[in-house]
C-alpha cells in the first residue's frame, strides 16, 4: 500500500505539473510540434515525397490521372503523415 507521505507528495507534484499557465507560455508550447517538425507536411521531406507518390501510383492503378494521383497522395498523407518524423530513421 502507498505510503501517506508519497501520496502527499504525489499531490504536491501534480499541482505543480499542470502545464504552462501565462499567454506567453500557452503560446510557446501551443508551436511545439512546428519547432519540431511534427506538423510539417510528407511533401516537405523529398524522400518521403517519393514513396507517397508510389504508394499513390500503386494504390490508384496504371493510367490513373494528375488528379487523381494527387488527391490519393493526399488522403495518405493526412492518414499517415502525422506517423512520419522527419528525421527520424
């Protein structure tokens, strides 16, 4: 069983942990994900630009139009692009 004082401790450091509490600090971590390019696009890597537009190929069929490569492309991004770290292998 937990002990009264590691309750009271765990107490304290949850009140301490509740994220930033001024405008400026809300504002700061609000571009966390865009410091670290979470929220960047896979068009903005040119290696992972590449293998979208071949799972789009393969995905849409031979003959498949401009449009409707670029739409497929885009669903996968929106479906896996928030998986993909730039930079990270």
């Amino acid at each position: 069983m937990t002990s009264d004082c590691k309750i009271e401790a765990n107490r304290a450091n949850a009140q301490a942990s509740t994220g930033p509490k001024t405008a400026h600090g809300r504002a700061r971590s609000a571009r966390n994900a865009l410091r670290h390019g979470l929220s960047l696009p896979v068009y903005s890597d040119p290696i992972l630009s590449e293998e979208m537009e071949a799972l789009a190929r393969e995905i849409a069929g031979e003959g498949a139009s401009h449009e409707i490569l670029k739409i497929t492309t885009d669903d996968i991004d929106l479906c896996f692009g928030n998986a993909v770290t730039p930079g990270a292998a």
